[in-house]
C-alpha cells in the first residue's frame, strides 16, 4: 500500500461521498476495485473499492459510511489533503470484456455499486457492441441517487437508458421499490422499454448481495442464469459484501 493524497471531495448525501485521489494504479481497467486502507491502532485495515473514473484520470471512489464499519467511519472524516493508502494494482473480473455478446446490456446497482458503471460508461470502450445499455440504479432515499445529473446526461444523449428507483421515497420518473420485485412485475422492463430475455438480453449486477441473490433468482424465472467462462450464460455480478 502507498500513500495516495485526496485531491476533493463531494458529499452527494450525508454519509455518502465521492473522492478523487493522485496517484495511478497497475492493471487498471473499468469496472475493476482497489483497496484503499488506514492504519488503525497500529495496524493497517484495507477494503477493497469499484473505481468510477476511467483510466489516465485522477482515482474516483464512491463510498458510503457504514455505521459501525471499521474503515468507513474514518475515511469519511479525511478531506482533501489528507493521505489515504491505496494498492498499487487494481483486481478484478467485472469488466466488459468478460461480458459475452448480447444485444442489450442491463448494468443494475444498488447504492454505490453504480461506480464500476460509471467507469465503463466515462470510459466508452467496448460499449458499441451493444444496441442498447439501460442502467438501473436502486436506492433507499432520492438524495442517495448519485450522479443522476450525469446519467440523466448520458440518456439525455441516447447513450444510454437510465432507470432510477427509490425505495423509501417517491419521486418524479423514478421507480418506486425493490429491483427484483420490479423485475417480477414487469415495471422495470415497462420503465425501460425494453425485454429480459435470455436471447437479447446480458445483466449485470453491483452493490448489495441480497438485491444481486433476489435479481438472480427473478431473472431465472426468465431462464436467465449465471455467466461462467466456461458456462456462458447471462448474469455477471460484484457483491460488495
Ligand atoms: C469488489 C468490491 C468492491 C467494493 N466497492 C465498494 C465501493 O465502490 N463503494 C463502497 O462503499 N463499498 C464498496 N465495497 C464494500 C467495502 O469493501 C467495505 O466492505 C465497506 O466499505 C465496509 O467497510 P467497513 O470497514 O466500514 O465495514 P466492516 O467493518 O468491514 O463491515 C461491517 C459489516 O457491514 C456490512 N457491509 C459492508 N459493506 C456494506 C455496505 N455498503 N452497506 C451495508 N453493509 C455493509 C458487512 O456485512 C460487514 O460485515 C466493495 C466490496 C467489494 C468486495
Ligand atoms: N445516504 C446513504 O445512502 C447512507 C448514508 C449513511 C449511511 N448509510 C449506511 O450505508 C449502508 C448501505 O446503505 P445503502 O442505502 O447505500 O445501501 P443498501 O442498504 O444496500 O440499499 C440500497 C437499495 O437496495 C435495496 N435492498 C436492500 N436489500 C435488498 C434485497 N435483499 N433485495 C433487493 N433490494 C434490496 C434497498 O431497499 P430497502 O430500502 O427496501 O432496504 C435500497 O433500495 C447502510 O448501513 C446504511 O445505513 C447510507
């Protein structure tokens, strides 16, 4: 782990931040994490973080407090100027390029789980493949719904379509409740305008593992499945706990 200085900072709700660090990873493509750490009581503690930027830019995270957390709590209080300790690789496998051919691309989050998107869709490659991406984010209150501004840009410009859904609170063109229960339904696919099948459809699934396991079990209902490398299918997932 190396020092890495935090350049700034944006509180999108309370509790729930984006930071920017210097520095550069090895290995770095989007979708994959790094791990940020502290040392604390003398020992360094390390998570590990989805990136949201794309690569040759200054390092963005979006990270949540978790009460209770070990790390969180003390990453929430750094500003910029403050040192943080960061890996100098980035690891992981859910990145496009494991993702198998399809015609629509569903990238689904729940909370910040959106940041692997965010870094696929700043950094463009390898998105033509696909005729349309819809991106789902679910979120318990309005204010949790970080970088709609951005995203809603991105729909604005027939990039991508965008579906925010809220669980605890109503909103104006957002979906209200759970994703699996919209999928269920048939509101989620009505929102976007578009089908889950296992023909024309990939799915990928970020954040909270409850939501992952309850969209997994929903989409099988559509003969949808897990995508292994050596049992394709349509289902990519990154649990964050
Ligand atoms: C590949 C990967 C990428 C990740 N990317 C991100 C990211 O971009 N942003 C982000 O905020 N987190 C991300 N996480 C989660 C992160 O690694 C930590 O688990 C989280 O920040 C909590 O750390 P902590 O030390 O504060 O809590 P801990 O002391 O480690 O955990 C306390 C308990 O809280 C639960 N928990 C962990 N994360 C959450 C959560 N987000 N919401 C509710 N409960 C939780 C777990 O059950 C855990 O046992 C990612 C995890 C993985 C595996
Ligand atoms: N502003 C913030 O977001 C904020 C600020 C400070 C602290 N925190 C803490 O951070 C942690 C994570 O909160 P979060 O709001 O980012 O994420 P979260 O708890 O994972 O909630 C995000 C969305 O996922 C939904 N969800 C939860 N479990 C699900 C399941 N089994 N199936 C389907 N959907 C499910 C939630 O719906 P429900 O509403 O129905 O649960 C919500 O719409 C919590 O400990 C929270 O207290 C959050």
């Amino acid at each position: 782990m190396v020092p890495a200085k935090i350049l700034d900072r944006t509180e999108w709700a309370p509790g729930l931040w984006s930071f920017r660090l210097e520095g550069e990873l090895d290995n770095y493509v989007a979708g994959r994490f790094a791990n940020l750490g502290l040392e604390i009581d003398g020992e360094i503690v390390k998570r590990s973080y989805s990136l949201g930027s794309p690569p040759g830019v200054p390092l963005e995270f979006y990270i949540v407090r978790v009460e209770g957390g070990v790390l969180t709590p003390r990453l929430h209080d750094l500003g910029a100027g403050d040192e943080v300790l960061l890996s100098p690789r980035a690891s992981g496998f859910f990145t496009l390029d494991e993702v198998p051919d399809a015609r629509d691309l569903w990238m689904v989050a729940t909370g910040t789980g959106i940041a692997p998107y965010l870094a696929m869709l700043r950094t463009g490659a390898g998105l033509d493949r696909f005729e349309r991406i819809v991106v789902v984010h679910g979120v318990r209150q309005l204010a949790d719904l970080g970088y709609r501004d951005e995203l809603e840009a991105m729909a604005a410009a027939g990039t991508i379509t965008y579906v925010p859904a809220c669980t605890r609170e109503e909103g104006a063109r957002v979906l209200h409740g759970r994703i699996p229960d919209r999928i269920a339904d048939g509101m989620l696919e009505e929102r976007a305008q578009a089908q889950l099948s296992p023909a024309d459809s990939h799915v990928m699934l970020c954040g909270n593992p409850g939501m992952i396991d309850g969209t997994v079990s929903a989409l099988k209902e559509r003969e949808m499945s897990k995508h292994r490398r050596r049992r394709p299918g349509h289902i990519s997932f990154e649990k964050y706990w």
